[in-house]
C-alpha cells in the first residue's frame, strides 16, 4: 500500500497556504497521489459551521481537520491541511495523532500581509475595527522547528514550491522524478 501523509500549512491569513498547498497538490496528483486539501475557509464551511473564533472554536476546528486527515493519511492519502492554524499545542495534538504529518510554515511578515491585502482585513484589524484577528489581536504561535519552512515574502511560489517537493523527495515521502537523457542527434 502507498503510504499517505499530512502536509500541514500554516501560517498568516494572505501568507499564501492555499495558493502553495493548490500547487502541491497539483504536482501530487501528476506524480499518481491520490490527494486531498482541507482548506480552513471550505471547512468552516462544510465541517465547522457554526463555530466562531474564540480559542475554544479554533481548537475544534483544527481538531476536526486533524481528524479528516488522519483518515485519510492511514487510508494512504496525501491529506493537506491549509489553515492559520494559529496554535502550538493544536498543531502539536494534530501531528501525534496523524503521525505521518510534516508541517510547513509559510512565513510572512504582518507588514507585507497588510500592503498586499485586498480586503483590508489588515488595515481594520489593525485600527481595531476587526476583533480575534490572528496576528493583530490573536495570538499566532510560529512553528518552533517545522519540517519546512518557506518565506512568501522573499520567495517567489515556483522557489516554494520547489523547497516543498525538494524536502518530499530527499525524505522519501515521494519519487524524485527522472528527467529521461537526451540522445544527441
């Protein structure tokens, strides 16, 4: 049996977890996985709805998504988790229970979040018109030693994603692809 993991993203709201867990995946599926995302905003949705965003709410949601991709990773699934999953100690409770779980930190500084913010959830929570924000007036814990580590500040995504499969295919979790030589002519 081929056996599945968790890749778990987490970072900022805006830091680029979708966007970078939509390429993986991407790639995942081209390499032959079968592979799920759990995206946080889709999960309050469908999984969670009805829960706000006290730190009793987050836990529960992460728990959850934790849960589903438990599930799905023992079932020999690519799960990928893309939410703030803003606390240690969740993240933590998560990656025991799932055991096959690499956590990637997509870092990027509230000073770049806010000027590339379309919304201006940013610019609001920082005056104190938006409460619970994470990373303004909710704690967001930064992974102490995750497995990966991409910076979508400095780096451009096809570098990110590069680290990504990079870290995938030196620790065996996926095949290195094989460039087939060229013949000359």
């Amino acid at each position: 049996m081929v056996k599945g993991f968790t890749l778990w993203f987490t970072g900022l709201s805006g830091a680029g977890k979708s966007t970078l867990a939509t390429q993986v995946a991407a790639e995942l599926r081209r390499r032959g996985r079968n592979v799920e995302i759990l995206d946080g905003d889709e999960v309050r949705t469908n999984l969670s709805k009805g829960l706000g965003f006290s730190k009793e709410d987050r836990d529960t949601n992460i728990k959850r998504i934790g849960y589903v991709c438990k599930l799905l990773t023992r079932n020999g699934v690519v799960a990928i988790s893309a939410a703030i999953s803003p606390y240690k100690e969740v993240r933590d409770f998560n990656r025991q229970e799932i055991g096959n779980f690499i956590e990637i930190y997509v870092k990027c500084s509230i000073e770049e979040l806010t000027r590339r913010d379309v919304k201006g959830l940013y610019k609001k929570a920082l005056a104190g018109e938006v409460k619970n924000f994470t990373g303004i007036s909710d704690p967001y814990e930064a992974p102490e030693h995750p497995e990966i580590t991409v910076d979508s500040e400095t780096q451009r995504e096809p570098e990110s994603l590069r680290n990504i499969l990079d870290y995938l295919e030196r620790d065996g979790w996926i095949s290195a692809v094989v460039t087939p030589a060229t013949e000359p002519a």
